[in-house]
C-alpha cells in the first residue's frame, strides 16, 4: 500500500494536523479530511475539525512538469486579492516543506456555498441561471481591474507578449508530457505560433482557468463568494479568461458543456450574450478577433489534458477514474480550437 505522503488521494492526518497546530492560531483538532472529487492537478481535501472547517491544496507527490502544480502561487495571489473586491478565500499559511505530507501545500478557509458543476445549471432555480452568468461576467471583469501594483502581483508575471509567451510554455509542457502524435494539435500549434496578435498593451491578472465550477456561489442567492484554482494565474491578457468561458460552453455536454442544449429554454447565455455582459462590465465596446483567444484557450486546455494523461500512466493522476476520461479530450479540444482559429 501507498504511503499517504506519495498517495495524491490521502494525506497523512497526524502529520498535518500537528503542522496546524503550531502554524493555525486556534487551530484544534481531532482532524478528519475527505477528497473533493472534482480537480485533476492539484488534490484538494476538505479539512474538518470540531470547531470549524478548512481546505487544503497540495501538490501532487512524485516527479512533476517544470511550473506545473504552482500551489505556492496560489497562496499568493488570493492572499494579495483578500482586500479586493475579487471574492476569495481567506489564506491561512502556506507549507513549502515537502517533509511534511510529501508535497508543498497551503491552507485556507472553507468557504460556504454552491458549487455548480455543470454549466447548463440545473440544480440551480430557472431564474437564477442567467443571473449566475451575469455575476460570472461581472467578477471576471473585477478580475481584470485589479491594480496590480497596489496589491503587489507587478512582478506576478513576466513582461512581453502574453500569447507569445503562453504559447511557449504549453508548447514545452505538451512536449514533455506527449504520449503520441496528434495531427490536430501539431496544426494548431503551428497556427497559433504564425498568428500571434501584436502586443496591444493590455497587461492584468488572468486567471487562466476560469469557469463556472471553479467558482462558489451563495447557498440562496445569484452571486459569487469564491473565485477557485488559481494555479494557472498570472499576468497577461484578459481575452483568454473569457474565452475560456466560451470554450466550455461549447463543448458536448458529455463534456461539461452546452453542445446540443436550447440554451434560452434552458435559461442561459449564449455565446455572445456572454461576451456583451463582459465588455459592459469591463468598459470596452468588443473583443475584435474573438477567434484567436478562443483557438489559444483550446490549445492550452489539450496541453492541460494531456498531462493528465501522463500523470495517468505514470501513476500520479488525482482522480485515476476521471482522468481516462478528460484526458481523451485532447484531440478534441485540438480540432475545436482549429474550427475558432478559422473563424479569425
């Protein structure tokens, strides 16, 4: 059997509740913790004492992608967004000693809420759904108008072209986690390279993953309390987290997505009701060439895909059941960001 510091399902108890202990103030146990099911990257346990409850993110045990499984990073950004009006958790204390459980992880508190896993938002009352997209596209425009430097995230990312530097990365992350060729993705790739727009000096945080079930809304009412999984955040270009939003929408429902749904029956936005509800929010009048930011968030969820798939055969994946699954997405996340890049 898997010890719990190399077994990304468990955590060793003992260890972290007496790491809490002196790092919590008020912190008592006896610890209990249960695994969120949801979430490939990085495992996520709810923590669960008689006083109150708390969430912690590790990274997973083992050998891991360069950058990848940034947890560290995490910790920062929501600390620095805790006096924003972005809605986060509040951070506890941040454990950089791998020592500890095997990995670095951090601590934070549980916030109370809905978390709506799928976009088409059946559990959620009829008239509430439209709302719930209108608070999606508000919050992410709060996001984008963080001041930088007042919260201290100006050096959160590197200067320079974001898609540039975006497209570099996964290309590398892809390389290194490829299983085998994808015709798909090699063409994509190739596209994205020979299309990057010029740099048109948009510089804000990104979240980089953000969608409907990364978020936690108000058990009764339309608005949002958390903002998740910030481990693909930086410094960049707002475009892609709306894009990122689409991308999701417009994926078989079998998917998570809305493929196939009447989405006004259903109660929801369409595509550019969305993005409309976004640039209201944000100020701006459009988003021209809405087809590039979309192929770029495709390519880059394939690469996040295809490391689960990695993970998958090398034995680290966080959910191994889930993980066959997403990561047989990849060539279809490839070919639909090649149908947007066409659209341009």
């Amino acid at each position: 059997m898997a010890s719990p510091n190399m077994d990304p399902t468990k955590l060793d108890l003992e260890a972290v509740e007496a790491y809490l202990e002196r790092h919590i103030d008020g912190f008592e146990g006896p610890l209990t913790a249960e695994k969120f099911a949801n979430g490939q990257s990085n495992p996520t346990f709810k923590l669960i004492t008689p006083k109150r409850n708390y969430v912690l993110r590790r990274k997973p045990p083992g050998q891991l992608l360069k950058s990848a499984h940034a947890v560290d990073r995490e910790f920062r950004v929501q600390s620095a967004l805790w006096e924003t009006d972005v809605p986060v958790a509040k951070m506890h204390v941040l454990c950089e000693d791998d020592d500890v459980i095997g990995s670095m992880f951090y601590v934070m508190e549980a916030v109370e809420g809905r978390n709506i896993n799928l976009p088409t938002q059946d559990e959620i009352p009829f008239e509430q759904r439209r709302q719930i997209n209108e608070e999606m596209a508000r919050v992410l425009a709060r996001i984008h108008a963080v001041d930088l430097e007042a919260v201290g995230l100006s050096d959160y990312g590197p200067e320079g072209n974001y898609y540039e530097r975006q497209i570099g990365r996964w290309t590398k992350q892809y390389r290194a986690s490829e299983t085998e060729n994808i015709p798909a993705m090699e063409e994509l790739m190739a596209w994205l390279n020979d299309n990057i727009p010029a740099d048109d000096g948009l510089r804000t945080l990104a979240h980089g993953d953000y969608r409907i079930d990364n978020m936690l809304f108000h058990p009764t009412e339309p608005r949002c309390v958390a903002v998740l999984d910030w481990e693909l955040s930086t410094t960049g270009h707002p475009y892609a987290d709306v894009a990122a939003v689409v991308m999701q929408w417009n994926m078989p429902q079998e998917s998570r997505g809305l493929e196939g749904v009447d989405r006004k029956a259903q109660g929801v936005m369409e595509d550019q009701e969305f993005i409309d509800a976004y640039c209201r929010n944000a100020g701006i009048s459009e988003i021209p060439d809405f087809g590039f930011y979309l192929a770029f968030t495709c390519f880059r969820m394939a690469g996040i895909l295809q490391g689960i798939r990695k993970r998958l055969i090398d034995g680290t994946a966080s959910n191994p059941e889930r993980a066959a699954t997403v990561a047989a997405g990849v060539p279809r996340f490839a070919e639909f960001g090649l149908d947007a890049a066409r659209s341009v």
